[in-house]
C-alpha cells in the first residue's frame, strides 16, 4: 500500500457489459441493445446494434485474449463497494473512471438515435455506481457524437447534473480527427463547464480504424500500436491546427499510451515546424513551448523505463498516474509502487505524479 503520498488515479475503469441495457432504454431500441448472445461455440458473444461485437477475427481484431499470464480481473469494476476496498488496499484516494470498449463503441454507433439513448443510460449507470462515494469516485462521459447538439446537451448534464469530471473522447472517430471543427462545440462546452479533453483509445467493434490495425490479425498488435500512434496523431493536429488558442481554457489528457513518447514525438514536432510550420498558420510557437500553457497532460505507465527521462525533458509538471484498473495489463496490486519507489524521481515530482498534476487537471473539488 501507498501511505506516503496521496493518490488520484487519472485513469481506471469500469465494465459495463454486464448491465441489463434493455431495461435501461426506451421500447423502442432495446432490440438494438447491448446483450450476449449464444456464439454456436459454446460460448457466448456481445451484440450491439444486431451485430457481432468485437469482430470475431481478421484485419482489426477488436479485444481479447488468450493472455500470457492470468487476468487481474476486479470485482470492483462492477462493484462500487468492492473499488472502495481497493483503493483502500492501495493508497488511492480519489478515482477517475472510464468505460471499458462498449463505451468507446457508443461514440460510432450506426444509429444515431440509439447512441444518444444508450449514451445517457451508460453516464447514469456510472453515476449510480460513483454515488457509494461521490468524493472519491469521479465519472467521466461517453458522448453520442452521431449528433453534436445531442452531445453537447450531455455533456453538460453529466457534468452539472451527475457531477462528472472529464468526457472521454476517441483520438479517431471513424476517420476525423480532433482538431476537426465538427468537435468545437463540445470543446466550447467542456471548456464552459470546466471539464479535460479525456483522449482515450478503445479497441472494440470500431477499433480497426484505429492506425495500422486494418494490416494486422492479432490483437497483440492491434493494442501494442493502436493506443500510441493515435495519441501521437491527436497530439499533432492539437497543437498544429490552434486548438490550445481557439480554447485557450480548455485542458487536454493523452491516455493509456504512456509517456515515453511525448520527448521524442515534441522533438519531431518542433523539426516539423521549423521547416514545415508554413503550412500550418495556426501553430505559432514552438510546439515544445505549448506545455508552458499547462493545458496539455499525459498519463504515465507507472513501470515504464523512460519515466525519469521524460520528467527530465519536459518537467514533472504534465504527467499524471493512472492505474488502468483492471485491465488484462494492469498491475495490481502496488499499481503505484514502482512511482513510489523510484529510485531516480525525487518526492516533489512523486507528489506531482501522483497527486498534484491530476488535481490541476481535473475538477476534483
């Protein structure tokens, strides 16, 4: 357990296949609900709209395993009472939580429509699950982005009405980028109501289109790539098309990518810009020097190699601690430990890692 310093966990999660959708939506799309279906393999599969969810296989393979070691499956990714506990066990203090592949499947939905329906039901349910302890259990929505107007409506209620922190949004939906306008008037809501950006790749039913997974079968690849180049673009067209000056409020977290990157990708940013920046007008400083603006993050793999040089390059000022709990690659327990005892991180920037920089970034109370 960490007891030695205070704990936000910027990115856990929560599974919501085994909700009863049907019973949460109107009549009318419940056929269309999220259920499990019989697979004639003796096992069962995930239906979402009528259709197979994740792809069964192929090009873009969406989730699973088999894994090499077992799964460090939670109860508490269910069970409200039981993250408590967990947290407890680990020193984490508050949780800022996230869906699993079907929220990130909502956002690209064929039918409007039932995105907009299931996106309202999915952010209730989450609130009912953050009530156990409103103060240590922090949502973020899902949006139904078929429908902006639609969008920007609940977004202001998750925020204002079920007090969530954050709204979660895919780093490539169904091919637009971040910086496309057809997103500004969630920007300008989220900055109205003072919410982060949540840049958060799912690999479900429409993860193929995220980079380079149309090429591969295995999901080995499909995750080892897909999370971190769509980062690396969404962090491109951010910064190269002015979003951090039209918003200038407005917060961005680069998620369950890792920070090992960031050095390296600020660094062809800047080469770009220096021969390149012509083309893009709206980009008017170095990107590297963006960071001073304290509206850009990036959560941390709290085991990965490069930590201390990116604290090094860029500051301990960005970086935030996220646990991924529970997922097939998640540590637990001692999510924290390898931070916490890291022997080439001073406590100032331990403090910032784990604490400080997410209270900066969300809206923690």
């Amino acid at each position: 357990m960490n007891s030695k310093f205070p704990t936000v966990d910027a990115d856990g999660h929560l599974e919501e296949v085994h909700v009863n959708w049907k019973e949460r939506l109107p009549q009318k799309y419940q056929a269309m609900a999220p259920e499990r279906r019989p697979a004639g393999n003796g096992q069962s599969r995930l239906f979402i709209e009528g259709k197979a969810w994740p792809k069964p296989s192929g090009p873009g393979l969406g989730v699973g395993g088999p894994y090499s070691r077992p799964h460090p499956r939670r109860e508490g990714m269910k069970d409200p009472r039981a993250r408590l506990v967990d947290m407890d066990s680990e020193g984490i203090d508050v949780a800022v939580l996230f869906g699993g592949s079907f929220a990130g499947t909502i956002p690209a939905l064929e039918d409007a429509a039932l995105a907009i329906e299931l996106a309202r039901a999915r952010n209730t349910w989450v609130a009912e699950y953050c009530a156990q302890n409103p103060s240590r259990l922090k949502g973020t929505a899902v949006l139904p982005q078929q429908d902006i107007p639609a969008a920007v409506a609940e977004l202001r209620r998750a925020v204002t009405e079920l007090g969530f922190v954050g709204v979660s949004l895919l780093p490539n939906l169904r091919g637009r980028h971040m910086a496309d306008p057809y997103f500004f008037p969630i920007y300008e809501e989220a900055e109205r109501v003072n919410v982060p950006i949540c840049v958060h790749m799912f690999l479900g039913r429409y993860g193929s289109e995220a980079t380079g997974t149309t090429r591969v079968d295995k999901f080995f690849y499909s995750h080892l790539f897909g999370h971190v180049f769509e980062q690396m673009i969404a962090l491109s067209v951010v910064l190269g098309e002015g979003l951090l000056d039209r918003f200038p409020k407005l917060r961005f977290v680069f998620l369950e990518s890792g920070c090992g990157w960031v050095p390296y990708w600020f660094n062809r940013l800047d080469e770009h810009q220096e021969v390149l920046g012509v083309q893009l007008p709206a980009l008017k400083t170095k990107p590297s020097e963006s960071l001073r603006r304290g509206q850009l993050y990036f959560s941390c793999e709290p085991d990965e190699t490069e930590l201390a040089h990116v604290v090094d390059t860029i500051g301990d000022d960005w970086i935030v601690f996220a646990s991924d709990y529970s997922h097939f690659d998640s540590r637990f327990p001692g999510a924290s430990e390898p931070i916490v005892e890291h022997s080439k991180l001073g406590d100032v920037s331990k403090r910032k890692i784990l604490n400080d920089n997410s209270r900066r970034l969300y809206p923690l109370g």
